[in-house]
C-alpha cells in the first residue's frame, strides 16, 4: 500500500497537507502549533533573519565559564580563585597542547562595561575569527545545584516535575512536522547521546515531550560504534513479510477507527493515544527513508586524542560528524540537533562533571569537543556542502551549570549555577550582535544581570520562528520583568540576542 492511500484510509490527509487531527493547535482553526499571532508579529524575528536550523552542543557535567566563555584575568589573581584557582598549571597544559601564545583573548565588554576574555580552553574557537565574529555570550544563573535538577532545567526549561517538562527540540519537530506539507517519517529534531552511562543525572529530559503529541517525540540516537540503529531500520524481525504485516496492521486500524466515528459517520473523534498510534505506524512504514539518513557509516568509530591523551572511541568527532550529516543534508534535512557532549575521556563522575583534575580534563575534553565543533563549520572560503554555514545554521553551546571560582580539594572544582555562560553562534547572530548579554561579579562570582534557563530555550525557538508562548510550552511570566507575550517576546528578541532591526 502506498503511503498516500495508507493516510488517506486513516483521515489524516487534507488538501493543506495536514499532520493527524489530535495535533492540530487549538487557538483557531487555520492556526498550526507554533505559529505566531497576527498581533504578535512586529515581534517575531524576521523570516530573513530566522535560523533554517539549530545545533546545540550541550556539555553535559558543567562547563566552567571562568576559563572558557567569561574569564578575567585579574580576578582571583594572589586568591586562588577564577582562572587563578589552578593558574600555573592551567598555564603549564595550555603550551603542552599547544594552544597558542596567549592563554586569554580579549573578547567584549559585559553589562558593567569590564573586558571579559574567551579562556584557554575554547582556544579552537578563538582560532576561528568567523566563528568569534558571529559569538554572543549569556550569561545565565539559576538555584539548582544536583545535576538531577539542573539537567531538565537546562534542556527544557522546567523544573523537574513539572507536566509540560519537554526538550526544545519536542517543540521544533511539533512545529515543523504540523505545518502544511510537514509530515514526513524522517524527523526534525535529534538528540544525539554518547552511549556513556546517565544513571541519575535525568539528561535523557531533552528526549521528554511533556504536554506535547507522541508525534512531536524528537528521535533519540546513541551514536557509538555498536549501536543496532541502522540494523534495526531494515526491520529484520518481520523479514520478507513486511508488506503483508504493514497492510494487516493497515487493516486492524482502520477497524479501530471506526470505533471513533459514532453512528459509523462523520470525522473521527478526538483521541491522543489513536493519533499517537497512527503517527507511529506511519513512521514504522518510513523507516526505510530513516535508514538513508542515518546510514551505517555514521557509526563507524574513529579513533581520537587531544593533549597527548588517547582515546579508544572519539565520540564527539562521531557526534560532530552525525550532526553536520543531519543538518546538511540535500532531503529529509533536520532543522535541530542536540549533541549531548560527554567529552574524549569522561571524568569519572560524568562528562565534563570536574569534582577533581580539573585543568586535565578541562583542557583535554572541552578543548576537543570545542575543536571538533570547528571542524565541521565552513571558514569563510570554504563551501563544503557537508560542513555548516552560519548564515543558516545557528549554534548554541550550552551546560547544566558552570563551576565553582574556588577549588573543590586540591585539583577540582564544584558545580556553580550561580555565575554561569551560554553561547549563541550564526543564525541571527551577526557581527553586530556580536557581544555579552549580562555580568558576573568579582567579589562572590555571582550573575549580577543574566538570563534564565526557560528563557534559553525560548531563544532557541525563537530563532526558528517558532511562537513560544503556549499551554505546551511557556508564559509570560518566564520572561522577567515582561507584562505580556508581545513585551516578553520583544524582550527575547531585542534585549537577549540584542538583535538590530
């Protein structure tokens, strides 16, 4: 059965090429979810100036801010605190990996007019001027100290708990996937983990859809070397059969449609497990057209080492490599992508989570996750189709918290929400955006002006012309300071990512 006969015997196909009924936005009948009221849209980002697609690089443990996105170097100086806290030997292993000359670069000014640095460990950055170019740092702070709580917060925007808790990228394939000639089996969104274990670190909340449609669900990808992803897509358990067991489960739908329809007529009543189902066999039938994107050589391992130090599997180059894939492609192209960074060689408490050598595994894993993000970014004389262009794609590099200004023992540091940087690169981002949104103090390295978690993700969203504003989503008052959803998203769009129309 084709696929057009197959959406056309469950009801889901209209001449506006919509997506199944339940998923329909509610606000009015010509609306689709995400779409910005007419009222609204003085506010919205230009089309012009919109991203066509996200990547997120989210350092899972806690990236320190101090030595990568807003150190001074006079702060902490005779004290033992900020870059100062392990400073000679953060100086001895930025020359053994041969990062450069200057262990910090003058970057902007925050929102009390201080000079702030990129740090040593981002130096594959500061090597790229296109890149810096096109970089605006905010700084961000909130009160959750565990990683169980800081990690939903960070990927969605809400507190652990909370029913509409869904990952960003549950809102970009809801949105995508709903509006006119959307509906596709291949997904929008991606969440690529590192195959490294999360026991209670709740990071699998970028996967979570909260109050959204089972049909907004972003694809969770493990992206190691033994993954049985793209075995799994040929559907080897059904075999030869395939074709007969789709047409079956074609037919037991359609009997339990009409279960829907009372007196056997009219539209189908409205039922968001039926609609979750119906969305999930379609998929299944598409999943021929998943494995074309996530071929096989996608998983393929490659070798890594970063600072003399070796690894046996490189997962960030292979999670770089995917995510370029996904978000280049001619067809079936991803508008977002979360890579779900654990570094080259983990710390043992996870990630980039430095209870203890620090400095190591600061300058060995940030600095190799921050060189292969580089890597697959075109320079300004490059056109390789497989690489992105910050014209389109925008990156957003971000972290559950940052660290302590002060040691932990004697090589580490603790986790510190209280003064922390997020990155937002290309996209809407251009040189006149280029800058720091926000201010961390000296004296206690607390955020003095700054932005908040819920209000990261609806930059994101934002970004894509996405309306953030829903039951699904979030209010006007997770905007500080905003009276209404026109003030709030004027707010986001013109003071956060201090965009110049």
């Amino acid at each position: 059965m084709q696929r057009r006969t197959f959406m056309k015997s469950i009801g889901a196909a209209t001449a506006a090429g919509a997506s199944f009924g339940i998923l329909r936005h509610s606000r009015r009948a010509e609306a689709y979810w995400g779409e910005w009221p007419g009222d609204k849209l003085e506010a919205m980002i230009p089309v012009e100036r919109q991203a066509k697609n996200v990547l997120e690089l989210y350092l899972y443990g806690g990236m320190n801010a101090f030595d990568t996105f807003y150190t001074v170097p006079t702060w902490g100086e005779n004290q033992e605190r900020f870059l100062h806290a392990y400073y000679n030997q953060t100086q001895a292993r930025f020359g053994e990996c041969g990062l450069g000359n200057t262990l910090t670069e003058e970057f902007a000014e925050d929102a009390n007019g201080l000079m702030v640095h990129l740090g040593p460990w981002v130096a594959p950055l500061r090597a790229r001027p296109d890149i810096v170019a096109r970089m605006r740092v905010l700084v961000q702070r909130h009160d959750l100290l565990p990683h169980e709580g800081a990690n939903p917060y960070a990927l969605t925007g809400s507190r652990l708990g909370s029913p509409r808790l869904a990952g960003v990228g549950a809102s970009i394939q809801r949105h995508f996937v709903e509006q006119p000639g959307g509906l596709r089996p291949t997904p929008y969104a991606y969440v690529l983990y590192p195959g490294v274990e999360f026991p209670t670190d709740n990071v699998l909340a970028a996967s979570a859809i909260g109050l959204h449609p089972g049909s907004a669900r972003p694809l969770s990808v493990t992206v190691d070397p033994n993954s049985s992803l793209s075995q799994l897509l040929g559907r080897p358990t059904v075999g030869a059969g395939r074709d007969a067991y789709d047409a079956a489960v074609d037919h037991y739908l359609a009997s339990y449609q009409q279960r829907f329809r009372p007196g056997g007529k009219g539209q189908l009543t409205r039922s968001a497990e039926r609609s979750n189902f119906e969305f999930a066999h379609f998929a299944r039938r598409g999943a021929g057209e998943l494995a074309n994107v996530l071929s096989s050589d996608l998983f393929e391992g490659v070798g890594g080492s970063q600072c003399n130090d070796n690894a046996g599997t490189d997962k960030p180059r292979m999670q770089a490599r995917m995510a370029a894939s996904l978000l280049t492609r001619a067809e079936d192209r991803a508008r977002y992508v979360h890579w779900i960074d654990g570094g080259l060689q983990p710390n043992p408490s996870g990630g980039h989570d430095t209870h203890d050598s620090h400095v190591e595994d600061a300058s060995r894993n940030v600095t190799h996750t921050m060189q292969a993000l580089a890597d697959i970014i075109n320079t300004p004389d490059e056109n390789d189709p497989g690489k992105l262009n910050l014209d389109e794609t925008m990156v957003v590099i971000n972290t559950e918290f940052g660290r302590t200004p002060y040691r932990q023992g004697q090589t580490g540091l603790n986790h510190w929400p209280q003064g922390m940087a997020t990155v937002l690169i290309g996209g809407p981002i251009t040189a006149a955006e280029r800058g720091i949104y926000g201010a961390i103090t000296e004296d206690e390295g607390f955020a003095q002006t700054y932005i908040t978690p819920t209000e990261n993700r609806m930059l994101v969203m934002m970004a894509l012309g996405i309306y953030p504003f829903s039951s699904q989503t979030f209010a006007v008052g997770d905007v500080v300071g905003a009276k209404d959803q026109f003030a709030a998203a004027q707010r986001l769009r013109d003071i956060y990512m201090g965009l110049k129309l």
